[in-house]
C-alpha cells in the first residue's frame, strides 16, 4: 500500500455520488479532486458528474494529488515502479491475448461459449491489482483478467466454457467465486461474505493487520444495476457498513440494452441515495482503475463501510459469441472506443516515460503468445468426464433420491457394455 | 435436560438455542427477530442472549435475506433465516433455487452452503392474502435442497437442529396452526438419539388402510383414524416429516400391508407431493394395491379468504371420504371424478 495512505485530511468520502457533482457550468463543490483532463466527454448521459483520470487517450499522464497518494509504487518517477508498471501492462496485453485465442477455440468448435472481454482489461486487472490474498471476489462472467490475476490458471479458466464441468476451480483456493450467471445475484453473495468478515473480526477469529481487514469486491455490470439483488446489495451494504467494494464495469451496453435503458441517472449517482460513497472512473486508465479501488478497499478494511465504483468503460466485442452486435450498434461508436484503447494508453505513457522499450513490447508479446499456446494445448486435450459425474455434488450429504437415480442411470449404462444382453 | 412441556413456537426457540450455543458459527437472520422475538416470537430473548451480532434484523428484502445467507455460508457461517410468511418466500426465489440449492454442485463439490430456511406454512388461522401458502412442492422439486415439515413439539426442536447440522441447505416448513400447540419436548436430546431427518415415522399403526400426510395434517389425520376406527375401519397413519428426500421405504412397506393409500396435505393437487407419492407407492406397490390411491389435498385455487379458508385446507370429514373411497365404499363425495 503507498506510503501516503493514512496522510489524508480531508473527507474521502466526499467522493460520494450525489455529494459530488460537478455541475454543467463546471464548478464543483470544492472539496474533492477532480478530473485533470477537463473531459467529462466519455459515453455517459450527460457529462455532469466528474469522471477520474489519470492517463488520458494519448496516454499523458496528469496529476492528481487524491489519486496519486495511492499510487506511490507505480509512481514512474521511480526505478521501483518500472516492474509494476511493465507487470500491469503485461497482464493486460496476456489478458487481451486469452481472450482471443478463447473466441478462436470457440469458432472452431472447441468452446460452446465465450464471453469476450475485449476493451475491458484495464477496469480488470486495475481493480484486481489492488486486491489483496484474503480478500474475496464475487463476479459476473466476464471477469477472466480478474480471475487470472488471483491466480485461475487459462484451462481452468475455461472449462466451464468448454461444457465439461460446472466448476473451472475452487474458489477457496483463489478466493474468488466462480462465475455467477445470474445477472447480479452475486452482488448480495459478497454483503453476505463481507458480513462474515466483520463477524469473525467481532469474533476475533481473525487476525487484523496495520492495513485493516480483509475486503470483499463484488464485480456487476451496467445490466445488473436494474435488478433487485444489486439494488438490495446497496441497502444491506450501507444499513451493516460491510467491508464491500461494489464494483460495476459500465461497458456500456447488456447484450443489446444500452446503458441508457438501465437508469435515467449516471450509474454513479445511484450510490447516492443508498447513502454509498460512488466514484466513477474512467475504465479504461489502468491506473486510476487502480487507485479508486485501493481507496475503496482501504475504506472497507478501515470501517469505512461499503464503496461503489463505475468503471466506465466498453465491450468491444460481442456479448457472447453467441451475439451479432452489428445488429444494435454503430460501427462509429466502436471507431472511437477504439481510440480510447486502455492498453494503447498505457503503452504510449510507459513508452513516453521510457519504460517500455521495443524488446518490452516483444517480450510481453512472446508470453502472450506462450500463454495462448499452452491454453490452446490444454483445452484441446480435455475430455468429456463420465456421464456418471453429473450425480456427484448435487448434495454434501447422500440423498436417497440422487442416489437411486444414480444407480437407475448406471444400470441403464451397464446394459450397452460389451457382453451385455442388451 | 429433561423432557418440559413447550409450545411448538418455544421448542423451536429452544432448538435454536442449543444450535447456536453448540455452534459459534450459526447467525440467525430475518425480519423482526430481535427485539421483537419475530412475528410468531419464535428466536424470543435470542438476540438479548446472543447480541446482535448473531440475530440479526434485516431490511425488508427477502431476495437479499437469502444472497446474503449465502455470502456468509460461503464465509463458513451456518445462517438460520426466517421467512416472516410464506407468501413472502417467493421473492427470494432465485437466490433459494438458483444459489443456494445448486452452489454445491455448481462447485464441484467445493463450497458448502448449509442454511436452514425457516418458514411459517399454510393456513387455518384466518390470515391475510399471502399469509397462508403451502409452497412445499416447488422446493421438493430442487435438486440440492432438502425440505422438512414438522409435526409436533419434540419435532420442531429436534429436526430443526439437524437441519443446521446438516451441511445441505434445508426447507424447514412450521405449520402456523401448531405453534401454540404443546407437548413434551427434550431440548438437549442428542442428534443421535433422533430419528434420521429423513425419515418418515408411522404414528399409529393400521392395518385397513395407509394414509400419509405431513406438518399440521398429522392431527388431521390422527382424528380421522379414530373416527374410522368407530366404523371398524383401521387406519395407518404416516407421519412423512421430510418432504425430500422422500422415506418412500416407509410407505411402501405399509401399501404392501394394507392395499389401500390415502395422501394428505394442504397444498395444490396439481404436480404436489401427493401426486409423487401415489406415482411411488404405485411403481412400487401396483400388485399389492386392493383399489386406485386417493389424494384429499388443497384445490388447485389461490389460498382463499379467510371466511372460505374451509373449502382449501382438507378437514375430517374430507379425509373420511377419502378413506372411504380408498375402501370402495359410497359416500356423499364417492362417485365424483376427482382430478379427471
């Protein structure tokens, strides 16, 4: 954690969504920071509230004094920061890279499905950076940068894609969950962990270090944001102050909904009303990705209750492979998403500050490519498990029902085997 | 401890008790449990003993009562939830369905969720709309939950704390007529003493006629076989306790014997348990059955007002019929094409 992290003297949460907005003319209400870029111009209704950034779409880096605090390790002014900063763009570039090959498996045959998650790799792994080992992570189904980074290795992350299993990895050996369909029905699994964080602190079953408790981030959608279980995730989030960071990858578009169809507000300000301090950050600058969630965690490990966060960012891809967005979007907007890349800004800024030589990029680019091997490889070779499996875990403990079916179903199976009657 | 004398509500609260006493990881949430004591005063002086820590008033949200017990089952909690009524359980249907029954599985195995869902069932005491619902089916139907419905005091206390016990999630279904019914209750009686939860328990043994039943249709049922008996009709009576898994040995065992089988309970007839009852005991039982099986159950009706409450839930005497017509015997009701 930087340095900086308990310096603060003024309020952070001030950052609320609804506390402060940033009005048409430009004024704030003074205390708070601000965007540095001056653009509020990023995809959202109305530009009105402050949208935070670091790198802009040149890949210039601006000061912030409330963001850079949090940032001391990856400050490039420093030899220490050339690892992380290379580390964070190598794992965006390794992430672009799965995602890819993963579409490939699934055109040819070798996935049922997959859910690219091309255009969000900065909101991921800036986000998931900031995590800590105990911490634990409730996702959707795009968060394959998020789950690499705790550590899912590629094949397991798509096994569940492939349609072998239900389960690509246990989540208690990662701390995150596996992916949840249902759209935002994992927001409410993560106040629920957080509750238990705060119960075993209570309990004092846990030990607590000098950076606090362990945190719970919940990754939803813009989609999610209409359904009762995140709206409820807020209201019981706020009403136990749950170590919780809610954090909504706003791509703008659920399959072929629009953002606009979800809320007559900016995400952010829905915050507001729950009495949860929102941010809204620009998702595709990996850095101040990473700076709001350190903040948001460290006001989740401190007591600090629950944070809200839009990343604002876009799927440049389809929904699933499953989806034809030709049909609802315009070639134009993904044109100047395009231009808003997040690991073209990161390149130009670490190419700018010299941390990013031609061998960097061919390095980065070789262990992609290795990963992507070693997955495709991987994936190929798995098989189908025996029909038999799908009795294994339906309960922990036996169910004679489960378990007469499971006889009746291997009997049946018997009666093909060779020397059979049958 | 002794055996005391205990209203079903107080031995459930006493069942609750000697759970969270014997485990620090079990939290109890709901509505109005705390200060309150709940609607039906069920976990009363709970949170004075426990804080609130561990019973826990939540907002009015059911869909969020139950992802939140599941977030602290992940975390290694065994929550206890409280559905107010259970007209208001429909909300947190996803939640109960597509996380908590199926997380076992959809793990592999990995991650346990082991919560006791508690809900006040059915009517028969002049409730208000959506007060008096007999949803057990839809849970019988869920592959992953297992679903009881209890009978009496030394029930309520008991199975209720095999059911947190039990690292399975669990429908505990409490007939709202009996919560003020006492009877003898050992609230300390050891797990392994008590019948398996899954078990179904013969509660007055017959040899005429096999009528099976659960929760508050068990007194139903008792007072049927004794008005039978007046008519030199013996009746056995089956007291099913978990609707899943199902003790389908049990029932088959008693077919075989009497040829003849009655189901019982409140819920709809269309797709209920009765109707997977009779299909089991048939499958099982179809040479030893002296005459077609009989469902005396609820109506395939909304729950009626209160006024007309009578119509739904099956009395004595819609049992009598039934066991008449199980018997082949005419009656005023014998000779209606029931469910045709």
């Amino acid at each position: 954690m930087p340095s900086t992290m308990g310096s603060t003297s003024r309020d952070d949460l001030s950052r609320a969504g609804g506390a402060r907005t940033e009005t048409a003319s430009g004024t704030t209400d003074g205390t708070t920071t601000q965007s540095t870029t001056g653009s509020t111009d990023d995809g959202t209704r109305d530009g009105a509230d402050t949208t935070l950034r670091l790198l802009d779409e040149k890949g210039v880096r601006h000061p912030d004094a409330g963001l850079d605090r949090w940032l001391t390790d990856v400050d490039a002014g420093t030899d220490e920061a050339r690892a992380p900063l290379l580390g964070l763009y190598e794992e965006m570039v390794v992430a672009r890279r799965v995602d890819a090959e993963a579409t490939a498996l699934q055109r040819q045959g070798e996935l049922a499905l997959w859910p690219p998650l091309q255009g969000q790799e900065a909101a991921q792994v800036g986000s998931a950076a900031a995590l800590r080992g105990d911490d634990f992570v409730f996702s959707s189904y795009r968060e394959h940068a998020v789950a690499r980074k705790r550590g899912v290795s590629p094949v397991d992350l798509l096994r569940v894609w492939r349609g072998i299993t239900a389960s690509g990895w246990d989540p208690y050996a990662v701390n995150m969950a596996t992916p949840q369909v249902i759209i935002g029905a994992q927001a409410l699994h993560g106040v629920g962990y957080a509750l238990g964080i705060q119960a075993d602190v209570e309990r004092g079953v846990v030990e607590v270090g000098d950076d606090g408790t362990a945190a719970v981030v919940a990754y939803v959608g813009d989609g999610a944001m209409s359904q009762g279980d995140v709206n409820e995730a807020f209201v019981f989030a706020a009403t136990w102050q749950v170590p919780l960071v809610l954090f909504c990858q706003n791509n703008q578009w659920a399959i072929s909904e629009p953002v606009t169809l979800q809320s007559a507000v900016p995400l952010v300000r829905r915050a507001g009303g729950f009495g949860v301090p929102g941010v809204r950050v620009d998702g595709n600058d990996v850095l101040a990705v990473l700076a709001v969630t350190r903040e948001a965690l460290h006001r989740a490990r401190t007591g600090g209750g629950p944070t809200f966060v839009e990343a604002v960012t876009y799927r440049m891809g389809p929904h699933t492979t499953a989806d034809d967005p030709t049909r609802y979007r315009d070639a134009s907007e993904l044109a100047a998403w395009a231009e808003r890349d997040p690991i073209a800004r990161l390149a130009a800024y670490l190419r700018s500050a010299g941390l990013l030589t031609d061998d960097d990029e061919a390095r980065v680019r070789g262990v992609a490519d290795a990963v992507a091997a070693e997955l495709r490889a991987g994936v190929v070779a798995l098989e189908d498990p025996p029909p038999l499996s799908v009795f294994d875990h339906v309960y922990a403990q036996e169910h004679p029902t489960v378990a007469a079916e499971r006889a009746e179903h291997a009997a049946f199976l018997a009666g093909f085997a060779e020397g059979s009657d049958r | 401890m002794t055996a005391q004398t205990l209203t079903v509500a107080k031995a459930l609260g006493a069942g609750l008790r000697r759970a969270m006493t014997d485990d620090p990881s079990v939290m109890v949430l709901g509505e109005d449990i705390g200060r309150l004591g709940g609607v039906y005063r069920v976990t009363d002086g709970l949170q004075a003993e426990f804080g609130p820590r561990r019973v826990v008033d939540t907002p009015l949200a059911e869909s969020g009562i139950l992802g939140t017990a599941v977030g602290l089952a992940y975390r290694g909690y065994r929550p206890v939830v409280e559905i107010q009524f259970d007209g208001f359980v429909y909300v947190a249907f996803d939640q109960i369905v597509s996380q908590l029954a199926k997380m076992h599985a959809r793990t592999n195995g990995a991650v346990k969720l082991p919560v006791t869902i508690r809900i006040p069932v059915a009517g028969g005491i002049g409730a208000a709309e959506h007060h008096s619902e007999s949803p057990e089916a839809y849970f019988v139907h869920t592959a992953g939950l297992r679903v009881v419905s209890v009978s009496n005091p030394q029930d309520a206390s008991t199975v209720l704390r095999q059911a947190i016990a039990c690292d399975d999630p669990v429908v505990f279904f409490e007939p709202k007529r009996l919560y003020h019914v006492k009877g003898e209750v050992d609230p300390d009686l050891p797990l392994d003493d008590a019948a398996p939860m899954g078990t179904a328990r013969v509660v007055r043994p017959g040899t005429d006629v096999t009528l099976v039943t659960f929760g508050s249709h068990v007194a139903t049922a008792l007072d049927a076989a004794v008005a039978a008996s007046d008519e030199g009709v013996s009746v056995e009576v089956i007291d099913l306790r978990s609707l899943s898994p199902i003790d389908h040995d049990t029932v088959a065992a008693s077919v075989r014997r009497t040829g003849r089988l009655v189901v019982l309970h409140e819920g709809p007839r269309q797709a209920g348990v009765g109707a997977e009852i009779v299909t089991s005991a048939t499958e099982r039982c179809f040479d030893f059955l002296e005459a077609p099986p009989v469902r005396v159950t609820g109506y395939d009706i909304p729950y009626p007002p209160a006024k007309l409450e009578g119509t739904q839930g099956p009395d004595l005497d819609r049992v009598l019929v039934g066991i008449d017509r199980a018997l082949g015997r005419a009656t005023s009701g014998a000779g209606v094409e029931v469910g045709a």
